[in-house]
C-alpha cells in the first residue's frame, strides 16, 4: 500500500486519532483521581510525551513489528475501536436518539466509515480537514462558559491526596493514546528527513493546550462532588450555554464530536491498513468489510452501561501498555540487535 504524507498531514492525523474518541469523557476520569491537582498531573504526563516523541524521532528507524506484534496491535487496535463505538452509540442515545435501536445507529455510521475507508488513502488523509473550523467554533463557545467560571477551583495545588491520586497519571496518559502511530505513520514521509524539534514542540503545545483547556474548565465549572456523577462534563457545561441560534448547544456539539470519532475511526482504520496491507494482499475491501461488520455486531453487544464502565476504567492501561511501553520496548530491542527497518524491510 503506497501513501505519502505532508508534515502537516501526519500531525493532523495524530492530533484526530489522540482527541476524537476520549475528549469529552477523558476530563472525568482524570479530575475524579487526580482532584485538584488534574492540571499539575496532566501536565507532567505531557512533558512525559512530548519526550516520548522526540524519542520516537530520534529511533523511530528501529520499530520493525515482526507478524506477532503486528498481530497484537491489530487486535487492540480492534479492541480499541469496538469500545469507544458502544460508547459513542451510547452517547447518541442518552443524547439525541433515545427511540433509535442502537444497531441502525452503528450500522449508518460505520457504513460512512466503510466507504471512506475503502476510497484511496488520501481520502482518510484529507478528511480530518473539515473538522478544524469545527473545533476552532467548539472553543468559541466553550469561552462563552467563563462567566460561570470559579477559577478559584483550581486552588489549592497538592492538598487533597489520597490513596487513588496515583492513578491521576495513569487516566491522563488517555490524552495522549495513540501516540504509538506516529512511528508507524513516520516513515511514510514524503520527503525522507528528520522532522525538527520545532514541530513536534508546536504539536506538543497545540494538543496540550487544548486538553488542558477543557480539563481547566471542568474544574472550574464543577465542584468535585459533580465531577464523579458527570460522566461528560464538556457536553453539560455546552448545555448551558445559551445561543440565539441554537436552541441546545449541547446537541450542536454532540454532531460535531460524531463527525470527529468517525473521521478517528477512519484514521485508526488507515493506519491498521498500512500495518496489514503492508505486503499486496487478496480482497483488501472484502477484509475491511468484515472487520466493520465484526465491529458492528460486537460493538452493540457491549452498549451496557456496566460493560462501557468496565472498559472506561481498565482500557487505559492497555493505552500504556501499547503506546507508551511496548513501542519503547521494541525500538530498544531492535537497536541492541542492530536491526532497523530498512534493513528489515530488505531481509524479507
């Protein structure tokens, strides 16, 4: 499968894939282990990837997944996607389609998935563009919150630990999920050279900052009693926004978080493509129509709420395990063999 990539398109892909499942949920979790520290923690989480990419730059050459690995990574990947699916269903169903049965609502928009999946790569490369000016109204209206902030929630700094603080750090590395990606989407550069520590630095502070945005807010906006029975706080501080020319806000934002976890979807589906179509294959749109179909009819077995709970609660250490250890584990393993993946790539 040939593709090649523009700086600017793998950030943009990289910034959908690490923001479009988790946003509105990923503030919840967070505060409701991390209290009023959540900012200092998230932000300390951040520096850990923001050092984790330029690791990634510097030894991405050596990440060579052998078939068993590649494996594994398809069934979390799988895993991964079938979850927040449930989840987004769910979310549609408390929220704007109560009547609907949820496997009409899976089946439309993953059928939107199916056919952009199926189109050229540059299809899922191109499409994440449409969701700027969206996220860039989606900030404007979040300002208009600031009146019902108290910015003094997020004081005092440090007092209120307990024995769940710990997992403050594990719950923020949710923000940054996905940042495993980047090494397999690297090498699909146009132009082969090192990307500077300038971009991935202006990469860093734009996802950065848009997260802490909203976890800023939601601490401001909620006491933390509210926090642990809200299990989206961004869509209920849109809720009381009032707009002359949207009646519920909320709704608005619940169409534009849709459009965005389906262009994630379409992305994670690329880069699974460029992991097992890396080698011509038979049939690959035959394949890609029975992952969704298996997405699909799995995907609405799980929407209950004790099943979502469950994998909202414990599918984060797999996002450590698979983005922040196993890629490091490999690219070390690799580099005291000496193999790289040029060399690999020869080999087989």
């Amino acid at each position: 499968m040939t593709l090649q990539l523009t700086k600017a398109q793998l950030f943009l892909l990289m910034f959908v894939i690490q923001t479009g499942f988790v946003y509105i949920s990923v503030q919840h979790q967070i505060i409701e282990h991390a209290h009023r520290d959540a900012t200092i923690q998230y932000l300390i989480i951040a520096v850990v990837f923001f050092l984790q990419l330029l690791f990634y730059e510097r030894m991405h050459q050596y990440l060579y997944l052998n078939s068993f690995v590649k494996a594994i990574y398809l069934i979390y990947w799988t895993i991964y996607i079938t979850v927040f699916v449930s989840y987004i269903t769910y979310v549609l169903t408390i929220w704007v389609f109560p009547n609907t049965p949820t496997l009409v609502l899976i089946t439309i928009f993953l059928s939107v998935c199916l056919y952009a999946s199926i189109s050229r790569p540059e299809t899922a490369v191109n499409i994440g563009v449409v969701l700027i000016p969206m996220l860039l109204l989606f900030l404007i209206f979040m300002f208009l919150t600031v009146p019902n902030l108290n910015v003094t929630n997020l004081l005092p700094l440090f007092y209120d630990r307990s024995n769940t603080w710990f997992k403050g750090f594990i719950y923020c590395t949710y923000a940054f999920g996905g940042a495993e990606t980047y090494i397999i989407l690297r090498k699909y550069l146009a132009i082969n050279g090192k990307i500077s520590k300038k971009a991935i630095a202006i990469y860093f502070i734009i996802l950065t900052s848009f997260y802490l945005l909203s976890i800023s807010f939601t601490l401001m906006y909620f006491s933390l009693n509210e926090i642990t029975l809200i299990p989206e706080p961004i869509l209920y501080i849109l809720h009381s926004v009032e707009v002359t020319f949207v009646k519920r806000l909320d709704l608005f934002f619940v169409y534009i978080w849709l459009s965005w976890s389906l262009v994630t979807i379409v992305n994670y589906v690329l880069v699974m493509r460029l992991v097992y179509f890396e080698k011509k294959i038979k049939s690959p749109k035959i394949k890609l129509f029975i992952f969704f179909t298996v997405v699909t009819i799995s995907a609405n077995l799980l929407i209950r709420f004790s099943i979502i709970d469950f994998f909202k609660v414990y599918l984060v250490y797999g996002t450590v395990l698979f983005t922040f250890l196993l890629p490091m584990i490999i690219i070390l393993f690799n580099r005291v063999r000496g193999r790289t993946l040029s060399e690999s790539e020869k080999s087989s």
